[in-house]
C-alpha cells in the first residue's frame, strides 16, 4: 500500500510546473531529497552564513517560508524541508510524534554537514521546533516558535479543551473518506476560521496547497500529524526536567494565539522574548509578512 502511495506521489512530483510556489523561492535556493531514518525529505537550500532552520505546519509546507527564506538568505544559509509526509516529502507508515520528526531535522542538518542553527517553527511546526530545542538544546543557538501550543507544556489542559481545536482528534478511515476529494472545503476550515483576516490567504494560495495536499497519503499523514499529540505531550512533560536555556522568540498573532505563545513558552524556557503580530491571525507569514520578518530578524540578529 504505501509502495504503491509513494509510486503516486512521485508521479505527481514529476509533474510540477502546475505547482510552482505562489511566492517562489529565490532562484539560487536548491531542491534536495535527503533520505534520513525511515522517511525522504524534501529540502530547499540557499543563502550563505549561520544556519536558520524553518519548520511549516498544517494547512502550509516549506513553500510558506519563501519571503523570509528570501530575506534571511542575504547573510544566513536557510534550511527549509517539508515535515515527514507533507508537502513533497515521502509519506511513511508511522513517526509522526514530533520527537522522532526533530530526529528527521538533526539527519537533514547532518546530512547537509550543519551542526549548529537557528530553529523556527510555526503551527505544528512551532511542535517540531520546541521537540528539536529540546532534543538538542546544544545545537540549538536560538528557537521562534509561532501562534501554537506546545502539547503538555502549562496550560496546555486548558488550551486543549477549546472547541476550535477539535481537529486534533479528528482522523481515521472514516474521517478521510469524508474528507477524500474535499481537501479544500476541509483546508478552508482552517485559512477561514482561524485568520484574521481570511483573504490574506489568497486564492492562488489555497488552490497550490489543496493540490498538495490531495496528493495520495496526504491526508492521512495530516490526521497522523495530530493524532500523535497525546503522545508529544508525554514526551514534552519527560523534557521538562531541563528547561530551553537558548533564547526563544514567542511571536502570536493578535487576532489569534496572542501573548499567549509567550505565557506557554515562560514555562519551558528562561529566556523569552514576546512579540505580538498586530491584526493578525494565526497565518503569520500570509497575513503579515513584513512585520513578521522584521520581529525575526531582529531576534537572530540580537
């Protein structure tokens, strides 16, 4: 079965001038399959200096990174991979808890002969980055992490019982039959319900990710992606007998997660920065790009 569903998306790769970036990486950025323990990744590079490692989430993949890629590139080498089963990269059985996916990131980085970076992460990706931190907190000179929770780390019981957040147990045969031929209605859910403003997440943009993630397996990865929480939560809370010592930058958007990010992030690490994105919602990097890019570069720069 998953032969036969990497045999399709690999097809579907061949076939990727209808799948251009909607923002496109600059020209110089490479396009690398890197196979690390269990799962093929798909990997942009480019730019020269200290490494800056950029982690997408659900509803996006790596391409959301093009205007910061393009920015940080001028004096930083970015490392931007689709998370496992995502985007352009290999959809394995299993390994979705986000401590086995920052082992994926530590083999890209060694693969591409990286030891130390910047790590940044946004929406399950904020997830990755935090499980990378701590996994690997002396190869981790500073963390963002962007507008999501971090499963077990306080108040994650509360935040947890919100009714937005019932796609975290949402999954299964049954669950992707429904949403089988739907991906879009489903992904409009999301660019909709937890923006700011919706139409900062344009047309052209929800047409490239829905293809995305139609590809055969996608959906299923997806839905794996958060039916692993609990687990990260376990694995989260074990961490936390050592608290993240590298400076974090805990960006929320106004309209969504708020200081928030900020609140949850004090109680795992000693050195918080907080900003907060005004007028915006949860898509950070559609909705307000300049002033995103500018809190992060500012950070990295400190």
């Amino acid at each position: 079965m998953i032969r036969a569903l990497l045999t399709a998306s690999l097809l579907l790769a061949l076939s990727l001038p209808a799948l251009a970036d909607v923002t496109p990486f600059p020209a110089a950025f490479l396009t690398k399959d890197i196979p690390v323990e269990g799962v093929t990744m798909h990997v942009r590079v480019g730019g020269k200096g200290p490494a800056v490692v950029l982690l997408h989430g659900f509803g996006d993949t790596g391409d959301m990174w093009a205007p910061l890629a393009a920015d940080l590139a001028k004096d930083h080498t970015l490392v931007v991979p689709d998370l496992r089963g995502m985007g352009l990269s290999s959809i394995p059985d299993s390994g979705f808890d986000k401590k086995t996916q920052a082992g994926d990131i530590r083999g890209v980085l060694a693969a591409l002969g990286i030891e130390h970076s910047v790590v940044i992460g946004h929406d399950i990706g904020t997830m990755v980055a935090f499980a990378y931190a701590a996994r690997y907190p002396q190869l981790t000179d500073r963390l963002v992490v962007m507008d999501a929770p971090v499963p077990g780390i306080t108040p994650w019981n509360e935040i947890v019982r919100s009714p937005m957040l019932w796609h975290f147990d949402f999954g299964g045969p049954d669950a992707e039959r429904l949403v089988a031929g739907r991906e879009r209605i489903y992904l409009d859910r999301f660019w909709n319900e937890f923006a700011g403003d919706p139409s900062k997440v344009d047309e052209a943009t929800r047409q490239h990710y829905a293809k995305l993630y139609a590809r055969p397996g996608a959906m299923h990865a997806a839905f794996a992606q958060f039916r692993s929480i609990r687990q990260d939560a376990v694995d989260n809370e074990a961490t936390m007998k050592n608290r993240l010592k590298m400076p974090v930058l805990a960006i929320g958007g106004e309209k969504s997660f708020g200081n928030n990010e900020a609140i949850v992030m004090r109680n795992a690490a000693d050195k918080v920065t907080e900003v907060v994105i005004p007028g915006a919602g949860h898509w950070l990097m559609e909705e307000a790009p300049t002033a995103t890019i500018r809190a992060i570069r500012d950070f990295i720069a400190q």
